[in-house]
C-alpha cells in the first residue's frame, strides 16, 4: 500500500462526509463530498509513475461527478451520470494497458457479467427516459470492472475496487428507479469511498508491474 499518510487523510475526510449526511444541506456540502477523492489526486501525483495522468483525470472526473450530484440543478443527475461515465471510460483505459490473462480471471468476469443481466433485468421496466443513459453508464461500468478484473495480478485490490464501485451504484439506481433504501445515503457513500481508495490504490500496485514483468499478453495461471 502506498502513502499511509494521505490514505489516513482520505479515511478521515470520507468519515467526517459520512457523519456530516446527517445535518445536509449545509454550506458547501459538495465540496465536503469531493474532498476525499482529492486527496486520492495528491496521493497519485505524490506516488504515481506511468498511469497518473489517466488515474488523475478520472479521479477528476468523478469528483465532477459528486460535485453535479450533489447540487440542486434541473439535470444534476444526468450531468453527474455523464461525469462518472467519464471516469469509468478513462479507469477501463488504464486498466486495460496492463491486462494480462490468468484463468482463475474467468470467475469473477461471469460475475460481472451476471451482475449486468440481474440490473438489466431489474431496471429496464422502470427507467422510461433515463433507460438510454443509465443503460448506457451499466455497460461503461462493466467495462471498467471487466478491464479491472483483467489488470489485477496482486492483492485484488482493482478486483475489490471494482466490486464496490458496482455496489454502491446499484444500491444508488435501486433506490432511486425500484424502492427506497434505509440509510441509501451511507451505504452509498461508503461503498463509493471504499471502490476509488482500492481502484486508485490498486492501480498503484499494478502500474510498476506491467514494466517489470513478463509481456502484458502472456497466458499465465495461478
């Protein structure tokens, strides 16, 4: 794990935003929701090599993203939706430049495949004119999971991250599309705060590897 210090500033930032949901709206709430992931910023220009232009620019991406959600404009979800669109496109492109096939990989791809049938399944009777958009950021998303999946050769912290990145935005459309959910704000949040702190971290991880190991495309097994 790289930096302890600024990954100790993130935790303390996502706390203090997850005990602040309580007493929203207040000044400048939406700047209080963005502040961990620029934290996450500093911790990738600090200690990033190869990758940090792309894990800055979608960590840039999803702090626009929080920013947009967060405000009370007309279509503040379909421009944060685009955000994150954004970031999860520009996270599938560093991931994919250090992918390399393993065969135990082919398990966690059917999950995410499954995932993306059971949300199709779920939503697609409920989304009227959001269903072009919100379909659209499902298959963006599983990409991004998918090239995660692909790039993860130790500690499946881009696995993990992944996972929770498609947690907290299927808890975020259940509750906003199907039903409501009790503490949908917190469990939302967390996830969220838990995916960027392992994408970003696991990209760390992986980044010196793909210079320092076998090719990218080598079958290897484990």
């Amino acid at each position: 794990m790289r930096s302890t210090h600024w990954n100790l500033v993130f935790a303390g930032s996502s706390l203090f935003y997850l005990f602040s949901l309580s007493f929203r709206p207040y000044p400048l709430d939406y700047l209080f929701k963005a502040l961990p992931i620029v934290w996450l910023m500093i911790l990738v220009l600090r200690n990033a090599s190869s990758n940090k232009y792309l894990l800055l620019l979608a960590l840039a991406f999803s702090a626009t993203g929080d920013v947009l959600l967060a405000l009370p404009l007309r279509h503040s979800f379909e421009l944060g939706l685009g955000a994150f669109l954004l970031a999860q496109a520009t996270y599938s492109i560093n991931f994919w430049r250090f992918r390399q096939w393993q065969s135990w990989k082919i398990w966690p791809l059917l999950t995410v495949a499954g995932f993306a049938v059971f949300m199709l399944w779920q939503l697609l009777p409920s989304l009227d004119t959001m269903r072009v958009p919100v379909l659209t950021y499902l298959l963006v998303i599983c990409v991004m999971a998918a090239t995660a999946v692909l790039a993860d050769r130790r500690g499946h912290w881009l696995i993990a991250g992944a996972a929770c990145f498609l947690l907290s935005d299927a808890l975020l459309a259940w509750n906003l599309f199907l039903s409501p959910l009790s503490h949908a704000p917190y469990t939302v949040m967390i996830t969220y705060y838990a995916a960027q702190f392992c994408l970003v971290n696991g990209a760390l991880i992986a980044a010196p590897l793909a210079s320092d190991e076998e090719p990218l495309t080598a079958d290897a097994t484990r």
